[in-house]
C-alpha cells in the first residue's frame, strides 16, 4: 500500500497543475526511504517513480542499488546510481550481477 502510495504520488509530482505538484512533492518529501525503495522494487514502477528518484533520492545508497537493480531504470540513470552505492551495496551488486 505504502509503495503505490509513493508511486502515486511521484506521477502527481509531475501534474500539469502546480499546486498539485507542490502538494504531491511535499508529500513525497515526507516519506521514508524504505517505501521509495520498495517502489522501485516493483514489477513495473511508473517512469514518474524512476525520475523522482534519480532526481532527488539517488545519492541515497537505497535507492541507488533499487534503481540499479531494476531492469526498467532509465540507462541514464545508471552510471550515477553506481557512483552511489556504498560499500555494502558495492558488493551486493557484485554478487547479483554476477
């Protein structure tokens, strides 16, 4: 629930009406780090979801190895996300990688 919650609101986030996308960033602002991550665990996060994350939560190492991780991240994204990570996540992403 806490992971669509999250999702919804990254696409909210992107509204063309501005008081909706003020409302929905300072929602998202608020919410934990987990929820983002399990998000972008999903099987088909929405690309609004991807954007917010590697726009404004990428340094996280969370969320850097979640969106490294998901086959559907943005190619983009993925040399800064690997920047990102930190050690434990280095290694974890070695191991999965394989």
């Amino acid at each position: 629930m806490a992971s669509e919650r999250v999702e919804l609101l990254a696409v909210l986030a992107e509204d063309a009406d501005e008081l909706v996308r003020e409302r929905a960033g300072s929602a998202l602002l608020s919410q934990s780090l987990d929820f983002l991550a399990s998000a972008l665990e999903g099987d088909a996060p929405a690309d609004a979801l991807f954007r917010y994350c590697g726009q404004h939560l990428i340094e996280k190492a969370e969320i850097a190895f979640a969106l490294a991780k998901h086959s559907r991240c943005p190619h983009q994204l993925l040399p800064v996300a690997a920047r990102h990570l930190s050690l434990p996540y280095r290694n974890c992403w070695r191991i999965w990688a394989g």
